[in-house]
C-alpha cells in the first residue's frame, strides 16, 4: 500500500484569509503553483485556487485590489492523513470532483497532495503524469 505521506508535496503556500486576490494571484504567480491553503493560524481554513480568483472574484466584478480571499475561499475541505492510502485518496478526489487535498495531521497542515501527485505516483506513463512533472510554463 502506497500512503499518502510518500509522495505529498510538503512544499506548501498558505495564505491568511484576509490577504487580497492580488496578493495570492502575485504568490501564485511566484511559487509556480495553482492553489494556495487558506490558514487560520495552523489550521486550514479553506483553499483559494487561481480558477476560484477568476470564476468568484473576478468574474463577478470583485475588485482584486481589496477582495480578500475569505470572500472567495472554498470552506469546506475534505482533508486525507499523510497515512491514508493513495487509492482512497484518488477515490476522495473523484467522489468530492476537488484536485487537491490538504494534508492534515491532529487538524494542522502538513502537506498538500494533488491530482497530478496521484498520477505520478500511480500512472507514471500517464498524460496527465507527464504534464504534472514538466516544469511550469512562467
């Protein structure tokens, strides 16, 4: 059985809910990556993806400038243990249709894997394995 501690990334951004769209799309930006963890101290609070900024912010004429992320973050997060089984955390994926999930351990954030973690893991051969290890566009 292969957990998910084995191949979850730990190389996390998190962000405080009260951080505007412009600053979260700037570290995104930045880090390379698509989403960022929204944090209540150590706890995850939700997650902002760069789709979220587009679709809920943007989209709907919320000025990106002083919107803050908590306007916007997805509050309800099905979170996996870094000891859960890849499969199950696959399964979680599909059955919530979400493409990351934070990693949690006694409620604090540890990592984060994605789908594209997941298919690295078990389909290395995969499209979509091969996309996720690319390095990204800039």
């Amino acid at each position: 059985m292969t957990t998910v501690g084995e191949f979850m990334t730990t190389r996390l951004v998190t962000m405080d809910g009260n951080d505007t769209l412009v600053a979260a799309a700037q570290e995104m930006r930045d880090s390379a990556i698509g989403d960022v963890v929204v944090t209540d101290g150590d706890k995850v609070a939700g997650i902002v993806t760069d789709r979220d900024i587009t679709v809920r912010g943007v989209a709907e004429n919320m000025d990106p400038d002083t919107t803050r992320l908590n306007q916007i973050t997805t509050k309800e997060v099905v979170t996996v243990s870094r000891y859960d089984d890849a499969v199950a955390a696959a399964d979680l994926m599909r059955t919530y249709a979400v493409r990351r999930l934070p990693v949690t351990e006694d409620g604090r954030l540890i990592g984060l894997v994605s789908m594209g973690d997941l298919a690295v893991e078990r389909e290395p051969q995969s499209v979509l394995a091969d996309v996720s290890a690319d390095d990204p566009n800039n």
